[in-house]
C-alpha cells in the first residue's frame, strides 16, 4: 500500500484494486427463518460459511449464491451460532433450544467428529475455537452465563466458569488456549485456563474501561472524526493481538490495549477512532477496526490512522481469509463485501504515507 508522487498508471490502477472492496448480495432467505448469526466466516481459503435457518450454507467468497453445500442441524429448531477453524479444518454449532447440543464437523468432508452436550442449559450465544489445540470456548445466554472449555476430539468438558454477563464477542487467543477473552458493554473477561494436577481450573480477571475524560490526550485529531458515544464508559468490541495482548474499543472511541491475564493496561499504547468500533482484529502491523461503514487501518507502532475504506453501510462482522490477503464484512444492509489486499505487507505506516497514497489515486 506505499505510494508515492509518481506512481505511473499500471501501479495506479493496481493500487486502486486493493482498496476497492467487491460487492455481492446476500438474500435474505439465507439470513432469516431462525438465523442469529449475521456475519460470514473464512473455514478455508476462498471458502465461506454463514448460518442459513437450520442449516449451515457454505459456497465461495467470490459468489456466495453460486452452487453450494448445506450441512442441516439435526434438530428442527434452528442455529443458534457457529465458529469454524480454518487451521485444524474444522466448524461448529449450536442448536437453539434448552440444554443445547454442540456439533463439530471437519472440513471439506463435512463429517460429524463429535456431539457435546452438558454443557449449559439455555441457548449458546456464543463460540471460539482454539487455533492450535483441540479446544473449543463456549458462552450460553444469561442468566444462565455458563462459560464451557470444550476438547471437541474427546468430546468432553475440560472445565466450566460461570459468567457475570452475556457476551458480546467470546474469542480464543490465537496464541494461547489458555487465555481466552470475552467482552460485556459493561467489562472485559479475561479468563485463564489453569492446569493443577490431573485437572483444569478456570480463573477470570474483570477489566474495567477507563473513564470517558481520560480519553481526551489521545490522537483521536490524528484519525479525525467525531465521536457519537462522547462521554459513555463502556466496551463495543476487543481484538488479540501478539504476544498476549488484547485490544479493545471503548464506547467513547478510545483505543486500549491489556495484558492478558492480569489485565493491565499498557497505557503507552492508547489511541483513539473515530467512534466505537462494531469490530477490531490485528492484521500483520496493524489494526482494523470497523466503526460505522467505514475499515480504518491502524498501525499499531504509531498508533496512527494509514488508510480508510467506506463500504457504504455499517459494518456487523468481519473476517480475514487464511492468507490474510482479502478480508469479508457482513454489513447492515444485508450485503457482504469482499475487501481484496493484493499486498498488505505495503499498508501505509504513517499518515503522511496515506496522504500519498490518496493524492495518487485521486
């Protein structure tokens, strides 16, 4: 994404292709009839999935209407949510109901591996695979908030917790299964899978947001913007990052930035966008985060806005291909859009950076 004053016109119109996202349209029978899944998910290069009423749809990220397969609850109530990971080439999901059962299966096969039941009493909300073990996170609507660890091969419960509010986002630690994080309005769960002998012990560390009048020393001037949620204390979504650091965006815009797990803030690297971000996740060197329509690239070293991209309605999810070369957003007009990173390596780190890179394509 570097450019500069002579940039010719093959290098422009290349340029012009990595930062213009591709649109195609989700139908609205694939989102509806018991669906509370909105977003799409990567399970494999070029190949996503999304809850369609008792089914799980999965078709290509080129033309998510073209043929594709459909893996059906076993059950007629719906599906209540799902998470896949593409590393161990698996996908899961809950069925809506009381006493819910979690079914993983492989992929591309698409054959059952395990059926976990016990695991709570009302409905999941919420599921987080671990990357590099056979783990799998799961958090169950309040008030019965039972946060479950999950070894999907052996299709037991290692250990369970009790949480103090519903989720917003649940995510496993990319580098860690010890360490997965869940995000309230209220605070953030830091939670720590603890081994002790033959057994596994959950502990969990409550982060609170700063107050909204720390916020104003912050580069919010550098990103530009306003904010709408200006004086609300309160977390909109969190995001790993490397090395057992957690990422969140307060209700009033700020930028924080945790240790995991004890939780402590590393005040040196707050920042500040635009407005709450609906979602964070680390790319490489920097930071996406959506705030309304528009995916701002944030490098993480200078805390300092590199590149913007509107996608014309606000966005719910996003997701980043294995290759982290294109990336999906489920937005609130009830279309997808792909975001093509032809080399991400190249992301503008600076503003002055951007500001080039914008004058080449103007």
């Amino acid at each position: 994404f570097f450019f500069d004053a002579l940039i010719g016109s093959a290098e422009r119109r290349r340029a012009a292709q990595m930062v213009t996202p591709t649109t195609w349209r989700v139908s609205d029978e694939m989102l509806s009839a018991g669906s509370s899944v909105p977003g799409v998910q990567y399970v494999e290069e070029k190949t996503l999935m999304l809850v369609s009423g008792a089914s799980i749809k999965l078709g290509s990220d080129a033309a998510l209407g073209a043929p594709a397969q459909f893996l059906p609850c076993p059950t007629p109530y719906g599906i209540s949510c799902a998470s896949a990971c593409w590393r161990r080439g698996v996908l899961a999901f809950a069925e809506k109901g009381l006493r819910p059962a979690i079914y993983v299966h492989s992929f591309p096969s698409l054959k059952r591996v395990a059926k976990l039941e016990g695991g709570a009493d009302l409905e999941v909300c919420a599921l987080s695979f671990a990357r590099n073990d056979p783990w799998l996170f799961s958090l169950s609507l309040e008030p019965d908030l039972s946060f479950t660890v999950w070894d999907w091969q052996a299709g037991s419960i290692v250990c369970r917790g009790k949480a103090l509010n519903q989720s917003v986002h649940l995510l496993a630690n990319p580098s860690d299964r010890h360490f997965p994080a869940m995000v309230t309005r209220a605070a953030i769960t830091l939670w720590h899978v603890r081994r002790l002998h033959e057994e596994y012990t959950l502990d969990a560390v409550q982060v609170a947001p700063p107050p909204a009048d720390e916020d104003e020393d912050t580069v919010l001037g550098a990103l530009g913007g306003g904010r709408d949620d200006e004086g609300a204390v309160g977390f909109s979504a969190i995001g790993w990052g490397a090395d057992d650091t957690l990422y969140a965006s307060t209700l009033s815009g700020a930028l924080c930035c945790f240790e995991a797990p004890s939780g402590t803030e590393i005040l040196e690297r707050r920042a500040a966008l635009p407005g709450a971000a609906s979602v964070l996740t680390v790319l490489r060197k920097h930071i996406l985060a959506a705030v309304g329509p528009a995916v701002h690239f944030i490098d993480l070293e200078s805390r300092a806005l590199c590149l913007t991209v509107q996608l014309g309605s606000a966005v719910l999810t996003l997701d980043l291909a294995p290759s982290c070369v294109s990336l999906v957003a489920a937005c609130a007009d009830g279309e997808v859009r792909k975001l093509v990173l032809a080399r991400p390596e190249q992301i503008p780190s600076t503003p002055d950076a951007a500001r080039a890179a914008a004058a080449a394509l103007a």
